[in-house]
C-alpha cells in the first residue's frame, strides 16, 4: 500500500470532515433546537439511501478484487441500478408520510449522490485504480460538501436546501457518464452474477442495517419518549464523534483490497500493521477535536457550552472503529457472514435494552445516551474481537509473528 497514496487520501478526507464542521457548525448557529430535532430525523432517511444497494455494495468488496473484468462490470451495473430503485421507493416512503418535503427531498438526493459515488469509489479502490477513486472521492463528497458548506454560509438555510437538489443531481450524472464504460449489462450475465452473490449480499445487507439501527435508535427513543429540543441537543453533543467516525473509516478502506486476499489465500485475520497505520490519522485527529470543542461552541452559541464535556466524552467512541471496518471486512472475506450478524445483533439488542430501561430511572436523558453510545462503540468491537479469539481457538490462524510471511 502505498503511504502517499493514503496519506493524499486521509487529506482530502481532513477536507471533506472540514466542510461537514462548518456545515453542522453553521446548522447549530442557524437553527433552533427544534429544526436540529427535524434535522437528526431527515438525517436517519438520508442514511437510509445508503443501504439501497441492498448488500451488492459488500459484494464489490468481497469479490472484484478477485472476478473477472466482465463479472465486475455486471456487478457495478446492477448495484448502482438497484441502488437507485431503492432511493426511488425510499423517497415516494418519506414525501408520504413527513411534512417538510422540502428539507427531506433534499437530504434524501444528498444522501443518494453520496451512495452512488461510494459505490464507484470502492469499485475503483477494489480494482487497484487508485487515480480513478480519488476522481471519484475528489468530486463527490469533497467538492460536494465544501460548496454546500459555503453556499449555506454565503446565502442562508432555504438556499442551502435548494443548492443540495441541484449539486447532488450534478454529481450523480457526472459520476455516472464518467464511469459508464466500466459497466456491462446483458439479462444472462445479471442473473448469474445475482445468483452468485444474493446470498452474501443479503447477509451483509441484514448486518448493515442492524449498525444502521444502532446509529439511529438512540435518536427514535429521543424522539419518541422526550422532545425534538432534547433530541436537537443530543445532536450537537454527538456532531463531533459522528464528523470523527470519517477518519478510521476512510483509512481503513485502503486496506479492504489487500485484507480480502490475505483472509481467503491465509486465513489470517488480525493486522497490527494496518491498525497502526488507521489509528494515528484518528489519534491526532481525536486530540485536536478534544481541544477545540470548547472554542467551537462559544463561537457558535454561548449557551451551548454546557454541552462541552458530553460533547468531549463522546469523541472517545471514535476509538473503537480504528478496529471495527477492518474486522466486518474479515468476516465477509472468511465468508462468516451470519456469524457476523449474530454479534452484531446481539450488541444492538443489548443497547436497545438499555436504552428503553434507561427511560425509566435516568432523569438526564442526555447523559445517560452520551454514555450508552460510547458503551455501544466499545462492546460492538469488543464482541467482534472475542469473535476472532474463537476463530483463533478453533484452528484458525490469528496473530501472526513479526516478520513472518503470508503467500
């Protein structure tokens, strides 16, 4: 892996977290809490978009890397098809039955031009076409997010909306025209793909919405059993460990190529290198953010400083997904997918738990969230690792010696 390669792409990654600092910065000077609440909401349908594909996405990850040109050219075109079928039926779903279909229609194209240009950056990345996914990555998010961020601060909320339909309808076409030569479709070869890849890609779809359920019911039980106020303040508590997630997240997609041949030709399934390599950009990153939090909500409002050491506490949780990409991508690559699915349903049923019961006996619903989100972060790894050292107990190969070599 190429060090100044990943080091070009963490930047623009610092760029893009940038823009989203300003743009989350400008939404807590901007709007009331009440507009925050609406905003987590319309936030929850945006991420929804990004599930669209349902599990095809995973299988870029798992098997171009190793398929044929024509196999991976009928995978790209059936993922981005069925992706955009699903934000079609996602969309009709949310203009029916929320009211600001203004905001929601908006947030929903934002979080479709988003997915689309994943799906081209981790088709790209898969194939070693390094240049072609910094395109990609360069024009959609980091341009995206940047123009949103200055036409929010130049012309206002309203603005802000419209500018994000157009920008996003923008990235989608262009992404798409550019890399329409790197998709194949004929009725035989989709079918043979599909049945190739359904089963593994269901699963790493029902994996992807229950971490998707753990984003979102924290926000459903605010929402619900409290107020969109309360709600709108967990939000800004939570803006900067979500802004944070990007970092680990990011960096360990580089590694997802090398990760997947590695597991399927050696069965290895821990790398220090790697995580050494992702924890520094998250470490610094960490430190810097712990700094400045309490300058960032002065700036913004005054009266949000009592939000500095939730806001602090919570960036702790960030920690844990220097780990937690790398080992999801092991389990798809050792085909371990309903296994998976077991630890991370068991981690979310236990935080959905807790999170009801804590309705009942905490007073200070913000800091009893505050904590059990930071909990969630820290078991969810915690049960993945214990889910290796069994892999590793039953003849498989964990940790592998300093210098040795895997072929």
């Amino acid at each position: 892996m190429k060090l100044k390669l990943i080091g070009t792409f963490t930047l623009l990654s610092y760029v893009n977290q940038l823009g989203n600092v300003l743009i989350n910065f400008l939404f807590i000077g901007m709007l009331t809490p009440l507009m925050l609440g609406d905003i987590a909401l319309a936030k929850i349908w945006m991420r929804s978009v990004d599930y669209g594909h349902l599990g095809l996405r995973h299988s870029i990850d798992r098997y171009t890397p190793i398929w044929d040109i024509h196999s991976n050219s009928t995978l790209l075109f059936l993922t981005l098809l069925i992706t955009s079928i699903s934000f079609i039926i996602i969309s009709i779903c949310a203009l029916l039955f929320l009211d600001d279909m203004h905001l929601v229609f908006s947030f929903l194209l934002w979080g479709y031009a988003l997915s689309v240009a994943t799906v081209l950056k981790n088709f790209n990345r898969a194939l070693s076409q390094d240049k072609e996914m910094m395109i990609v990555y360069t024009f959609c998010p980091v341009i995206l997010t940047i123009s949103q961020a200055l036409v929010l601060f130049l012309f206002g909320f309203d603005s802000f909306l419209s500018f994000t339909i157009v920008i996003s309808l923008v990235s989608v076409f262009y992404l798409i025209n550019r890399n329409r030569f790197d998709m194949k479709y004929s009725m035989k070869s989709s079918l043979l793909i599909l049945s190739k890849v359904k089963s593994s890609s269901f699963l790493l779809l029902v994996n992807s919405i229950i971490l998707f359920f753990g984003f979102a019911v924290d926000r459903i039980f605010l929402a619900s059993f409290s107020d969109k106020t309360v709600l709108g303040l967990y939000s800004i508590a939570l803006f900067a460990f979500s802004l944070m997630q990007i970092v680990p997240t990011t960096v360990s997609q580089f590694f997802f190529p090398d990760v997947t041949k590695k597991t399927v030709r050696t069965n290895k399934i821990f790398y220090p290198r790697e995580f050494t390599v992702i924890a520094i950009p998250t470490i610094t990153t960490l430190i810097l953010v712990y700094c400045i939090i309490p300058f960032g909500l002065e700036f913004i409002n005054k009266e949000y400083l009592v939000l500095v050491e939730p806001t602090r506490m919570v960036t702790f949780a960030v920690l844990p997904y220097v780990f937690i990409p790398i080992f999801i991508q092991v389990f798809n690559a050792l085909d371990k997918r309903k296994e998976l699915i077991l630890v991370s349903l068991l981690s979310i049923v236990i935080y959905t738990f807790l999170l009801f019961i804590t309705q009942y006996y905490v007073s200070d619903f913000l800091g009893a969230f505050i904590m059990l989100k930071i909990f969630y972060s820290y078991f969810l790894c915690f049960l993945y690792l214990v889910f290796l050292i069994y892999i590793n107990r039953t003849g498989i190969k964990v940790f592998y010696k300093c210098g040795e070599e895997t072929h």
